[in-house]
C-alpha cells in the first residue's frame, strides 16, 4: 500500500512533464524501468478512466483511433469510451451521473453545464495540470471559454465555428462570380438563385442561435455587463430579426426543421447557401454537390459564433485516475493530436502555434475549405455561459418560428424574448 501511494503521488508532482513534438502531451508520466530489451517498461499500477463522449460515426472512429494511441504510449492507462447519441443523452447522463454518485472521470461538457459543474465544485482546476507553454498556446477565446475566475478548468477539443457554405455549380448558374461578404449581398444573391434556379439561395435556422449570430453581427449585445438583463431589445436586435424575416418572405430562405441539420438540405440541393459549422464538412458526401466554405458575411461589423464541446476531469475519480486523465488531455491537445483530430474531422486546431504549423499549412494547402475558419476566429465569441439563458432559448426560437411563420411582428418577437430572458435570469440569479 505505501508503495502504490508513493507511485500516485510521485505521477500527481510530476504532471506537467511530457514531450510535446510526440503528442505524449504535458502529461503525468508513469513510472520507467529498463526491461531485457533496453526498452522502457511502466511500473505503475494499470488504471481504467471513464470518457463520456458523444461523437459519432467518423468522429467517433477517430476519438478511438487517437485513444489507441494514447494507450500505446502509455500502457498502464486504460480509457474506455462510452458513446453518448446526442449532447442532450450526455448531458442527462451525467445529471443521473451526479446524483448517483458515480461521475465518469472524463467527459465533454458544453459552457452551461460546466458552468454549473464549477458552481457546485464538481471538476477539477487544471492549471496545475496543464503545462502554462500549452495553456498560453490555446487558441485565445477558447482558453478564455474554459476559464472561471482565473483558472482553467477545462480544456477546447471537438472546437467549431461558423462559415458560409456554398454550391458552386448554383452560384454559377446565378450569374454570381464569388460568394456574398456582406448581407445585402447575400440577401441579393439568394433572391436571384431563387429567381433563376426555383430554389431558395439559402438554408435558415429559424432559431436563437441564428438570432444571437446576427444579433452580434449588427452590433448588438446579448445580456447587459451584469449578465442580468436582456441587451438585445435594441436596434440591432430588430435589425436581426428584420433580415431573417424578411429573407424568409421574400423565398430566398427555407427555414428548416428544428431536428434536422443544414447539411441535409445543402446535401440534397434544396438550397444553395447556408450557415453552418465546420464539423458539417464530415457530414456534406453527396459526390454530385459541388461546394466551397468562405468566411460569414458581414452586417455592421464581423462576428463568428463557435460551437462543440471541452474536456473536464471530475473531482470524485481517484488520484491515480486524475493522474492519467490529465496525461490524457495533455495528449489530445498536443500538437500532433490536435492536427490529426482537425484533418480527419473538419473541427478547428485548438492549439495557436498549429496554424503556423508546417503541417497544417501543407494540409490546408490541399484542403482549402479547412483553412478558411482559423482566419475568422479573431471575430470570434462565445455565447453566455448561464443555464438561465440556456433554460430560454427553447422559448426564444418558438417566439422567432411564429414570426417566420407571419404570425407576429419583429418588434413583438423583440419584446416577448426580451422578456422570457428577463425572467429566466431573475428566476436563476434567485436561486429558483
């Protein structure tokens, strides 16, 4: 027993430590003695961590491949994915996790739930786990996204953010040389598909989010300073809620469905345009659709949305598991790993020093489509990280669906959302 605690805490002091070139990470290595073939051979006790994840079909094969890895290297360290079929089964597994007691060590969280998570002192602080050449190295508005009070609790991995997607055989056929940059342009060139082509020039996601995108892009806020109270019952709000209404009466815009995907459409050529995230290249494989992504286009200023998921380790495993959970999200965001994980799966780099990267910037050289969304993330934000909000924004797109559906005017919209969010921040800031 003494001498396995002294193993725990001998690889616990030592975290931080890792070769950085090999993806091994700035994780905590184990414990090496020579064997008969003058190879290295880990001494430390075997240990299993748990991974709540939920990333499917190529993604999912990839996460794996990566995790065989890992495991390669680092003999001792079992980690066993368990595959959760959408963000919603994850985030209710982990809830039924909590309160049973019985946390993974593992999982990726979205910015509400780990916002909650850091309330309650669920996960664990990874500034002393991360080496500060890598926290320093994280792509800027994801270290700040994983950051509470001055300290890392998280780390960004299956990281997104918005582009314009494009059929090239459809702008052609418009007479349209190159993609729209700004709204008027590309409100203008999804009538003139409509016109000549009989389908809507873009795909619309009648929801919050798309309202929070352009919203921002008017050059709006969302919540006030304090977080307590709606900013966006303003001009740019209206402006938001103007474009997407008037896209939509004009049929240059098919809304879709609350459960299907912009890439469904775009797959299918219902329509020619839409906006979407980079994790959607994996999914855009019907070989006849010719396509290309360009930066969003601007309203009154640049401002890009950024989706996916962060690692945390949870505080109820073991320190020899928090010990090599940490090892392993030292190896994820490693360089290599971060490179292989955006080539083989459309997310984003998370690390900076990547998009200067030789490799990466041979690979994008051949992947265009690739290289477009690092150059946006200067515009990049994230949205606020409050359940409250959260809670409101199921209310929010129904209130945006009956404007779309002619049903009420913007101005309307504008003020039963200002206040289905007023009221759901004064009933979370009350503890209700």
């Amino acid at each position: 027993m003494a001498t396995a605690t002294a193993v725990v805490m001998c690889t616990l002091m030592a975290t931080g430590c890792g070769d950085e070139e090999t993806g091994s990470g700035g994780g905590v290595p184990m414990t090496k003695s020579a064997n008969s073939s003058g190879q290295a051979a880990s001494t430390a006790q075997p240990v299993t961590i748990t991974f709540e994840e939920s990333m499917p079909g190529k993604l999912g094969s990839e996460l794996q491949k990566l995790t065989n890895e890992f495991e390669k290297q680092n003999p001792n360290v079992h980690v066993q994915l368990i595959f959760n079929g959408s963000y919603s089964t994850l985030e209710q597994k982990l809830t039924a996790a909590i309160a049973s007691n019985t946390e993974p060590t593992v999982a990726q969280v979205e910015e509400t739930w780990e916002t909650n998570y850091v309330q309650n002192g669920l996960i664990e602080p990874l500034d002393s786990v991360i080496p500060k050449s890598t926290q320093n190295d994280l792509i800027p508005i994801w270290r700040q996204d994983s950051s509470y009070n001055g300290k890392l609790m998280s780390v960004p991995f299956n990281k997104s953010a918005y582009v314009l997607y494009y059929n090239v055989d459809d702008l052609k056929k418009a007479g349209i040389s190159s993609p729209p940059t700004t709204w008027n342009q590309l409100e203008q060139d999804a009538i003139k598909i409509q016109k000549k082509e009989g389908i809507p020039g873009l795909g619309l996601q009648g929801n919050y989010y798309t309202f929070e995108m352009l919203l921002k892009q008017a050059g709006g806020q969302i919540l006030n300073a304090s977080n307590t109270k709606a900013a966006f019952n303003s001009s740019a709000g209206l402006a938001a809620l103007d474009f997407m209404k008037r896209l939509v009466d004009e049929h240059a815009a098919k809304v879709i469905g609350a459960n299907e995907y912009l890439s469904d459409g775009f797959n299918t050529n219902e329509y020619a345009m839409d906006l979407d995230t980079v994790a959607a290249m994996s999914f855009i494989n019907n070989p006849n659709i010719h396509w290309k992504v360009a930066p969003l286009p601007k309203g009154a200023t640049y401002a890009v949305p950024t989706a996916g998921l962060n690692l945390v380790i949870f505080n109820a495993a073991t320190p020899a598991q928090k010990a090599a959970a940490a090892k392993y999200l030292n190896f994820l965001i490693s360089v290599p790993s971060t490179i292989e994980w955006a080539e083989q799966t459309g997310y984003l780099p998370v690390r900076q020093s990547v998009l200067t990267n030789p490799a990466w910037t041979s690979y994008i050289k051949t992947h265009p489509n690739q290289g477009v969304a690092p150059n946006e993330l200067k515009y990049a934000y994230f949205s606020p990280r409050l359940a409250s909000l959260y809670s409101a924004e199921q209310e929010m797109t129904t209130q945006i669906g009956n404007m779309l559906a002619g049903r009420q005017t913007p101005q309307v919209t504008l003020q039963n959302m200002a206040n289905i969010t007023n009221n759901a921040l004064a009933q979370g800031n009350s503890g209700q």
